[in-house]
C-alpha cells in the first residue's frame, strides 16, 4: 500500500487551547479503488477524533494488487497531534 495523497488534519483549536495533544489511531479499510471504504476509531482524545477521521477520509491509496487485481486491505493509521514548542 502506497499512500499517494494524504490531507493534513486540522487541529482542533479547542484542544490547541488547552493543550491536548497525542495519537488518533484508525482501523481502516482500503477499497480496490483507494479510497478509505470503512474506518473505525481504535484510540485518541476525543477532541482529537473527529479531526482526524475527517482528514483521513480524504486520504487516497495506490491500490494493493494481489494476483494482478486490486484487492481491499485493512490497515491501521496512526494520525499524530503535537504543539510545537515555540
């Protein structure tokens, strides 16, 4: 699997503002096509959550070919949140 367009999350600012930072982390499937068919929340703030299935919607795939044809594959994402120290 070759990730071939990734979207940047937005970064909740609620969470900015308080602080909150940390790993979402997904369970996704990968259509034959690419794209994100189906995806679940495994782990994360949940003022982080929706920012990143948001964006991890968006995301595309060269498709995995097993025998030659596209097959679906589920995978696991890791989207990380961090304030930057400045």
């Amino acid at each position: 699997m070759h990730l071939i367009d990734r979207i940047q999350p937005n970064y909740p600012p609620i969470a900015r503002a308080v602080g909150v930072q940390g790993q979402v982390i997904l369970r996704a499937i990968i259509s034959r096509q690419g794209t994100i068919a189906n995806l679940q929340v495994v782990s994360g703030h949940p003022m982080l959550v929706k920012a990143a299935v948001d964006a991890v919607k968006q995301w595309r795939y060269r498709p995995y070919v097993l025998n030659g044809q596209p097959v679906e594959v589920e995978t696991q994402i890791t989207v990380n949140f961090l304030l930057s120290g400045g």
